[in-house]
C-alpha cells in the first residue's frame, strides 16, 4: 500500500494547477481535506504537462528522478480522467468520515460517506477480509487501443490512527496466457495501475501450491519466466495493447544475469570505502558470497550487525565473504558504523558511478542474496541464524 494526502495549501506547491475541482462535500463536515488517488501517475503528468499545468522545468525533473522517458504510444495527450477524489473531515460528533468519488464525477454528493477502516501498521494489513469488506468499486479512464475507454477496479483505503495517515491500493491484476499457461500480471506493487513496474508469475504455480504470490515470488520486469523448457525474459507491459511482452532467451539460467534464485548474480565494481581497493563480484568466484544490500539508518540492518560480524569473525574466509553494499547513506554517517559495530567486511558505496543498487533493482533495505562459488544465487533475504544455518549446511556439502 502507499500513503496518500491530501491537498497543499501552499499557494507555490508546483502541483497546485493539477487539483480537482470537486463539489458535493458534506456541509456539517469541519476540517475538511480534499485530495485525489492517481490510477496511473505517469499519465497524469504527461497530460497536464501538455496542458500547462506543470512546468517544463518540473515535467524533465520528474523523468531524471523517476528515471522515465514517456512514451507517447502509451499515453494521451488528450486529457484522460486517471484520478480519483477523496474528502475527509469531522462530523458533527468529532468523527472522521470519508467520502471518494467513485464515479470520477468530480461531485461528493452522489457517493456514500463511510468511516475509514483502521489499521495496525505492525500487523499484515494486505487481506483479502479487509479488500471484500471495504474496498470500493471506482471509475476512471484508460488509454487503450488509442482509445479512451472506461473501466473501474476495487479501490481500498484505510487509516493509520497513530500516524494520521492514510493508505491506498488498487485489488487488481491483470491475466495473460502464453503456451498455455495463464500469467498474472501486477502493476506498481498494486499502488497505481500504470504497469510501468510489472511483477508476473505463473497461476498455476500458486495454484498447485495453494497459496497466493508474495512480494518476492513474483518476477519483476527483466527478470526471467520459467515456461516448460524455455526461459522468457520479462520485458512488460504495452498497455496500449494490452499484451505482455516476453523476449525468449537462448542461454542457460547460469548464464543470465538476474536477481533471481537459480540465474547469475550481476557483476559490478566499486571502491571498498576503507581502503580504496577497486572490487569487483566477480573476483571473488570461487567463493561464497553474501552480498548485504543495507542502508546506514535502517534499524532492521542495524540490528543485523552483531549476527553478520560474529559470522564473519568464525567463518572460513578463503571459501566464504561479505560484501555490503551501502545505498542512500552520507560517507561520514558509514564511518560511524564500520567503527561502532567494528564491520571488518568490505562496503562499497552504491553511487552514481557504479549504480549496483540501481542495477540489482533495490527497493527497500536490509535486501539480501548468498551466492555460491559459481556466482549463482542460491537463497534471498536470510538473516540470522537462518543465514548461519544455510552458509554452514552449504560449505559442508
């Protein structure tokens, strides 16, 4: 889920040309906040790009942080109702009441008013209980077949009481079939219905092991599909046709390279942050590698450190090394920790330059993979003694 808010009231928030105008709210509502959920951002800037409403200034900003060239197959110039108002406030008895424009009509009159759900954020939040009993069926436009069509999908949003938070989802994917298989289709992690992040696998899989996809069993855009004998790389979506784009590959799973259990792990180069030393992963073959993707303010990586350096301290170093790789960190705030947590490991600073955070698709920390002495990934994310366990049971093979 992602967090959503509501309208600035700074006059100079370079998204103010691109609010709603809405009607409708309830009278007797205080502290009344007005916003939108985006069905596809990417969309929405290029539109308002087109109509003014964003600088040019701001437009070429956005592709450079999002890393995003638009593609002017995909995407209407022509205005398209891609998103979806919400208002929030206080009855009359001090409640908090929500009202979403769910047939995109830009008037809150015509929609029920309802109490938004709320949520513990230490507990799994992402149920289907929750989407069935409060997710709501909106309207919105997609650009098709170049073509403006109308379509809807369950919209879920819940509260955060100790944060003041909101959060939404979109409950929807879309299915494809290829030589017979039927392939699910998720968009952005379910936060917008873009598709220009996909995440794919296989509904038989999940069926024959009667469970649904978790975040990490699903093959991101790049990253390679098993279908009977032939490997297929994941190359998306093309929504203005509506097809998933597959690229049949001719080398073996050792041979591509993929942050995926069974392929090769991306080679890459950096300095080691103490000494200065060029490294690169593929010196290190023959070796097991644990490559530690962490950040200097993650507490969960943090708390991981006594665990990694008393493993590092017992382990066989001619068959077994760490390498961290530290993402979104000054330089002043990792010599901090190699000193307090006396890492002897070598840690490379993700930049720029080598862009190994980028490469490997990193998205949140601490993210883990154990290679073996061929550089094929062979676990993902373990900690602890779970991490003990695997690199012992593996060098006694």
């Amino acid at each position: 889920m992602v967090g959503i808010s509501p309208y600035s009231d700074n006059e100079n928030d370079p998204w103010k040309k691109t609010y709603l105008k809405t009607s409708g709210i309830p009278k007797n509502w205080t502290d009344v906040k007005i916003g939108d959920v985006d069905t596809d951002i990417y969309q929405s800037v290029y539109q308002n790009y087109y109509l003014g409403n964003i600088t040019k200034e701001r437009y070429e900003e956005l592709q450079k942080t999002w890393n995003w060239e638009p593609d002017s197959i995909n995407l209407s110039k022509k205005p398209i109702k891609s998103k979806i108002a919400f208002a929030f406030g206080r009855d009359t008895v001090g409640e908090l009441q929500m009202i979403v424009d769910a047939n995109n009509n830009h008037d809150f009159s015509d929609d029920d008013i309802f109490k938004p759900k709320e949520v513990n954020p230490k507990r799994n939040i992402n149920n289907d209980s929750l989407v069935k009993s409060s997710a709501i069926k909106v309207s919105f436009e997609q650009f098709s077949n170049d073509k403006i069509i109308q379509v809807s999908a369950p919209l879920l949003i819940v509260h955060m009481k100790q944060y003041n938070m909101f959060l939404s989802n979109f409950a929807q994917y879309a299915t494809a079939r290829f030589q017979g298989e039927e392939i699910a289709i998720s968009s952005n992690d379910f936060t917008n219905l873009s598709y220009d992040k996909v995440g794919i696998i296989k509904v038989g899989d999940l069926i024959e092991k009667g469970e649904k996809a978790d975040y990490q069993s699903l093959i991101a855009k790049n990253e390679f599909l098993e279908i009977e004998n032939g490997i297929y790389k994941n190359l998306g979506v093309k929504k203005n046709e509506n097809v998933l784009v597959l690229e049949k590959m001719d080398l073996p799973k050792s041979k591509l390279p993929s942050t995926q259990i069974g392929f090769k792990a991306y080679d890459f180069s950096g300095d080691d942050f103490k000494t200065k030393t060029p490294i690169t992963l593929d010196s290190f073959k023959g070796k097991y590698v644990f490559l530690d993707f962490w950040a200097t303010w993650c507490g969960p990586c943090i708390q991981e450190m006594p665990n990694l350096t008393d493993l590092y301290e017992n382990i066989d170093k001619s068959k077994f090394e760490i390498i961290g790789i530290v993402g979104d960190s000054p330089a002043e705030d990792l010599e901090k920790m190699i000193n307090k947590h006396s890492i002897s490991w070598p840690q490379i600073i993700s930049n720029e330059s080598n862009k190994i955070k980028e490469t490997y698709g990193i998205g949140g920390y601490p993210t883990t993979f154990l290679l073996n002495p061929n550089g094929i990934i062979v676990a993902k994310n373990l900690r602890g003694k779970e991490l003990e366990k695997k690199v012992t049971d593996l060098m006694n093979e």
